[in-house]
C-alpha cells in the first residue's frame, strides 16, 4: 500500500463513505484537502487496485459516474498503519 492508497481510504472513512448509498464518486474524492492524487485518472487506477484487494467497493451510481465506499477489510488496513 502506498500514499496515495492510505489517504484514500482515510478519506473515505472520513467522510463516511461506509456503504453503497454513501459512497463517493473520483470527482468529490479528488476536491478533498488531504487527497494527494487531485486527478481523477490517477486516482481511478488507485481505486481500481483497492477494489481488487478488497479494501474498497463499489457503490451506487451517481448518474453516470461510478462511487465507492472503503469496506471493513479497508478499515482494518488502516488501523494497522494507526497503530
């Protein structure tokens, strides 16, 4: 895990992207201050990768823009980097 994937997932975390129905599309994830990838490419083949580990999934759609919500295994990668 890198940077860039961590601060991802504190963001989604943050802001309380925890199921499908409060899952946040790139472009709100990119406006965050601690985002540290502020382009939505960049930040989609992160996304990619923590959706096949598992730390991320996908969750309802917003018009045509895919969001995404961290999961549990996605927290519990966090707290090993927390403690």
């Amino acid at each position: 895990m890198n940077r860039n994937e961590l601060f991802s997932l504190l963001i989604l975390r943050e802001k309380g992207a925890k199921a499908p129905a409060t899952a946040m599309t790139l472009k709100e994830i990119a406006s965050e201050d601690i985002s540290a990838a502020k382009s939505v490419n960049t930040l989609y083949k992160i996304f990619k990768k923590l959706v096949i580990s598992g730390y991320v999934s996908c969750g309802l759609p917003d018009g045509r823009a895919a969001t995404y919500y961290i999961t549990g295994a996605g927290l519990a990668k966090i707290g090993e980097f927390e403690s």
